[in-house]
C-alpha cells in the first residue's frame, strides 16, 4: 500500500518570509475569514440568533462558487510563489481568490443591511458611515495580504473580491424576499429551533449596549419592588 499525498489545509496553511516583520503581519490578516467564522459561531451560541447561521450559510455558498469558478478557469497562481516556496505545498489554482472573495461577500453584504435593513434611530448616518468604512478597510488589508505574500496577482483579487461582492447582493437580496414572505419565521416556529431557542431579532440592528443596560435596570428595579412588596 502507497502512502498517501498529503496536503496542507490552504485556509490555515500561509508562508511568509520570518526575515520580513510585515510579512508576518500580514500572514495574521490572512487568517481574518477564520476568525470571522469563529465569530458567527460564537454569536450563534450566545445569542441564538438566527442571523448568524444564514449568513455562515452564505459564505458556504460563495465558497463552493470559488471553488467551481477556480477548477472552471484553472488560471495558475502567480509564478513567484511556486519559485520562493516550491509546487508541493497544496497550491491550488488562483483565479478567484478565495480570501477576496470571501471578504467581497462579507462586506457586500453587511454594507446592504446597514443601510438598507437597520433603520432604527441609534443607527444613525455617523454610525453607518463608520461601520461601511471598516468593512472596507478590513477587506482591503485581507486583499493586500494576499497581493504582499504573493499568493495571488492583482487581477485575481479584484476578480475574486467583485465576484463575492456581486454573490453577497445576491444573497441579501435572497434573504429579504424569505423574510418578507414568512420563510425565515416559519423556519424558527420548527420544533428544534423552539427547543434552541432560536430567534431572528437581529435583522434590525438587535439591540445596543446602553438599551440592554437600560432592560436590566428596568427589569432590576421590578424584582427589587416585588421582594419589597413580600417584606410588606
């Protein structure tokens, strides 16, 4: 029996040059999508909400469509990479990035339902504005990190980044239609998601610290009276 090929896992596994301060700086922003996954699930786990699950869904969407795009077009990495690190470290093909594509979902998505979905007053334009601006800045580190360790050439980032951009509209767009129509809520009256209690309060916005600050004082102050009442 032969020994099997193995392969390193491409969305953990980043070379950088030890010699370079901002090569390694930039290794850390390459790994920004796993720490956002880590953060859906997280979230998800500590407050249920829904939200967190449909758009993990989403980023399964758009890495399959990587995927399928990547061995459709089977455009080579840039030639550098091979040549400083060597074939045999599971580099697949580079057209889209995966990492901009991924980040292009993600912001895409988040800038249309900042905009578009939470409307409540504490969101006010200063606070939209601010949270579209570090969407983009984080995308574009992700992509620089990409261009700076030579993973990919500029064309396959801004490919990768436009076309999960263009999926992540898609996917908003897909979503507000199975809102509007009850989809979404038919889907946490299921008797699992009842036993989860999964709910679906975030699409506008959920709440702020100071408005979960202000719930608890109020519901502190009615525990405070009723033990008050007993005494009497």
């Amino acid at each position: 029996m032969s020994d099997p090929i193995l392969v390193p896992f491409d969305h953990t596994y980043i070379l950088y040059d030890p010699r370079d301060p901002l090569s390694l700086v930039f290794a850390l922003c390459s790994l920004y999508p796993i720490g956002v996954l880590v953060f859906y699930f997280s979230w998800f786990v500590t407050t249920r909400e829904i939200e967190a699950v449909i758009i993990a869904g989403g980023h399964v969407v758009n890495d399959l469509f990587n995927v399928i795009a990547k061995n459709f077009l089977k455009h080579s990495r840039p030639g550098s990479i091979h040549t400083k690190f060597g074939s045999g470290h599971g580099f697949g093909y580079g057209m889209p990035s995966a990492h901009s594509q991924f980040m292009g979902f993600l912001s895409f998505y988040f800038i249309l339902k900042v905009w578009l979905q939470w409307e409540n007053i504490r969101y006010n334009r200063t606070y939209k504005v601010c949270g579209t601006l570090a969407l983009l800045f984080s995308a574009a580190v992700v992509v620089m990190s990409r261009l700076y360790l030579e993973y990919h050439s500029v064309n396959q980032v801004i490919v990768g980044y436009l076309f999960g951009g263009l999926l992540g509209c898609g996917y908003f767009c897909v979503i507000s239609i199975a809102r509007t129509v009850g989809f979404i809520r038919w889907i946490t009256s299921w008797r699992f998601c009842q036993l989860l209690q999964v709910r679906d309060s975030w699409v506008e916005g959920g709440l702020s610290l100071k408005q979960t600050r202000e719930r608890w004082e109020q519901e502190s102050n009615e525990r405070c009276e009723m033990q008050e009442r007993k005494r009497i």
